[in-house]
C-alpha cells in the first residue's frame, strides 16, 4: 500500500524473493512525495540554485557574468522531466518483475483484504508504506492559493517578491536556498531557538552566519500568530522578541513538518493500531500488531526520510519472504542541501551531553583544507565524536559543500565498529573534501600536521 521509495522497494525486494506481488499507489505513477514532490525534484531546484550561486561567488576571482535569465516554463519542464525520467525507469521494473501496479487508494476491508475503488485486492502479507502529508494549520486561510506548502513550492508558480517561510528546519531552509537563488527576498520564522533544531549548533553556525547577510530576516524563538488575506499580500503577524507585530508578504510557504496517513487506510478494519497522531508501531522486523502485516516509512515514525523507508522496505520484504533479518542499522545519516549542505548521523553532541555519555571531539576547519580554499568555500566544519574510553566513533557532523555526499565514510565507519586511529590511518586522496574526515581523526589521536593542535 504506497509506491514511494519504502513501497516500490519492498515490492521489487518481494517479487525478486519469489512473491506474487500487488502494489497500489494512489497516483497515475510510481515514486511517491520523495520522486515527485519532494526529494527529486528539490534537489533539481537545489543545482540550479547551486549554479547560480556559485556563479555569482566567482566575481573576487576576477570573472563576471551577465545576470541569468530564468524562464519558469523551462525551469518547471525540466524538473518535472527529471522526475518523469524516474517514473518511467520504475514502471519498467515493476513490469519486469512481474509486479501488478493498481492505481489508487487502498483502504482495508479486513485483516486480509483491501478495497481499491470497486475491486477487493485479497492478500496474504501487506506491508503499509502509507507515508505522511504536510501539516497544515487550521487558523490560515489554507485556501487562498498565496500560501503554499511544500508540494505548492516545488510547482514554482511564480518567484513571489517577497516571501515568508514558517518553520526553519530542512525543508523550509532548502526551499529558501532555492527561492532566494530566484531573487526572493527570503524571512524564515521558527518556533525553536535555532535553526534545524534536532542538529547541533556549531554546525548549524556556519550555515546561519552565511544566510544573515543573504536573507532579509530570521526570526527564532517567534510564532506566527494569525496570517490575513489582503488583496496586496498576505498579512502575517508575529509573537517573537525580535521579530514585528506584523509584516506584508507576497506569498507565505508553511514548512512546519509532516504528518502520518495512518488515519487514512481504515486500518481499525484489519485490527491495526493507529496513535492519535497517526503513526503505526511496529517491532525490529516491521511487524505491526497483527502478524501479517507490517509498516515502513513515514508512518511508523521518525525520521522521515526516504532512504530509512528503503531499508525498512527491504527488510519487511525479506521477512515475510522467510529470512530471518532484524532491523540492525546503527545509525540513519540526515541531510540539509542547503548552501552550506548540513549532513550528520550517529550521536550529537546534544545527545551526548544529555545522556552523559564521555567523548572526546575533535572539529576540524575547512579553512585549513586546500581543497575548500580552491572553490572559494572555507566556513566548513568536520566533526567527529568519539568514545572517551575505547575511541569508537560515536557521531559525526559536516557542513560545507557536498557535506550530503561525504557523510557516507563516516556512517559506514560507525557501522563497521571503527575507532578514531582507522579513520586517521585511512590514506585520503589529497586534495579533496572527504580528507577533512581523516583530519578529523587525527585531532583526536593526535598525529595532525596540518594543525597544531597541544597535547592534552
């Protein structure tokens, strides 16, 4: 049920394992929000506005180039052409592996049924990749087409002049980035004291000092109080130390998170629990409490990222196809592809103070890195979080450019059990960006050169 990142996997897993498979998505096509209004296309939008920043960031090195153009017509066609590009290789998979695609939306009739429009789909296993929805506040006129959601955001209706952006976690901050790269004038408003508020601060730092001087305002610690519809704007106002009673934007984008469509299957009919707030509990094999049916993505809690409901997917499938597997996975890495990106996994620092966990840190600055000062980037930081006592890694953090891409060192070394000494006696390619983790690591075993760093 759901054929997004979490569902089609689960089915293609199912069907290479020997099952007869049936997957319904209530779209004409495959891929769900990460494909078609989310991840894909975003990060579309993300290397074009990567483009024109950079662009712009080449004029100190002496090279100037005419202002861009930006046609939305074309823009719109090629994002959506990116996605369809996907679309299509899925639907050639699924037919490939025999997969019957059903189009539209499944509700339960029973613990071994389901009712897609007129016809009953019967089954032995289900597995519910449901997904999640933007959340929407019940006091904004949500009808009034100038405030937008995230799906809204991503169809570029037009570059609003200036536009306000409630919530500054991942999602508002990168439809930012690409607004702002349009020539938006951008304010973020967030509830919190900072800026994506479940990564830690020094890293959010970097990303925070760069936007000040882009954006027209941050407000943090600040609720919107009321948005009013005007025939010249959207009237919006403001309950924050900092922020004004009340300001006047062209177009409001509401990135508050998302919420669960555990509501939405008739689930009480297959005996399945739902929380009041819509998600499914399931156990280490994506089990919920009936037996035969189990739950991945979004649904069944946080994170909400499409690569934790593609594991998930994988192992659902490979249970009800008999193989004794667990969820094992020890960490599930984030990514803000803001400009800096913001990429992180294993335990913050947050965590680790709160949970009084003793580690050592070492937090190495891309200003020392040759490679960033050659691309013009030097605010990057790369931190690395040991175990005080053994040295294993416990967490890390990266922000700079292609932070999203270099992550991937760092969580495979947590998950094969590495300590600071194997990371810093791992020859790195010089110069790149991914050697500031192997610098990282020397901080902390203590064998750096390329700072000087005094013996503790």
């Amino acid at each position: 049920m759901g054929g997004g990142p979490g569902g089609y996997t689960a089915a293609f897993r199912a069907a290479d394992l020997g099952k007869q498979v049936t997957l319904v998505e209530r779209y004409p096509v495959l891929g769900g929000v990460c494909l078609n209004v989310g991840c894909i296309p975003s990060k579309t939008l993300l290397h074009v506005a990567s483009v024109l920043n950079e662009a712009h960031e080449l004029i100190p090195a002496g090279v100037k180039f005419t202002p861009p153009e930006v046609n939305l017509d074309e823009l719109r066609a090629w994002k959506n052409k990116v996605s369809s590009q996907l679309n299509s290789g899925l639907a050639a998979l699924a037919k490939q592996r025999n997969v019957t695609v059903v189009t539209g939306t499944a509700q339960f009739v029973s613990d071994h049924a389901v009712q897609v429009g007129e016809d009953t789909i019967e089954f032995e296993q289900a597995i519910i990749a449901v997904g999640s929805q933007p959340v929407k506040i019940p006091s904004f006129p949500n009808d009034d087409p100038r405030l937008m959601d995230s799906t809204d955001a991503l169809d570029l209706a037009d570059i609003p002049k200036k536009l306000l952006i409630v919530g500054g976690g991942i999602i508002g901050l990168e439809m930012a980035t690409v607004y702002h790269a349009l020539g938006s004038e951008i304010t973020i408003v967030e509830m919190q004291d900072q800026i994506i508020p479940g990564c830690d601060k020094d890293l959010v730092r970097p990303l925070l000092q760069k936007i000040k001087g882009e954006y027209a305002n941050i407000f943090v610690e600040t609720r919107v109080q009321s948005i009013e519809a005007l025939s010249d704007g959207l009237k919006v106002s403001f309950d924050g130390k900092t922020a004004p009673e009340f300001d006047l934007f062209d177009k409001v984008l509401v990135a508050v998170g998302r919420s669960p469509n555990g509501h939405k299957i008739a689930a009480d009919k297959a005996g399945v629990n739902v929380d009041e707030r819509g998600f499914i509990a399931v156990d280490k094999q994506q089990r919920t409490n009936v037996p035969h049916i189990f739950a991945i993505g979004d649904v069944v809690g946080n994170p909400m990222l499409a690569h934790k409901a593609t594991h998930e997917g994988k192992l659902a499938a490979e249970v009800i196809a008999g193989h004794d597997v667990t969820w094992q996975a020890l960490t599930i890495p984030s990514v803000a592809y803001t400009d800096p990106e913001i990429a992180w996994m294993g335990l913050t620092e947050n965590a680790a103070k709160a949970q009084g966990i003793e580690y050592d840190k070492a937090a190495f600055p891309w200003a020392a890195s040759g490679r960033s000062l050659s691309i013009g980037r030097k605010e990057g930081i790369t931190k690395l979080l040991t175990d005080k006592k053994t040295g294993r890694i416990l967490g890390a953090g990266i922000v700079g450019t292609h932070a999203g891409d270099l992550i991937a060192e760092a969580v495979l070394a947590l998950e094969m059990g590495a300590n600071a000494e194997d990371l810093a006696l791992t020859i790195h390619a010089h110069p790149t960006l991914a050697e500031t983790l192997g610098l990282s690591a020397e901080m902390i075993d203590g064998t750096i050169t390329d700072l000087f760093v005094k013996k503790r």
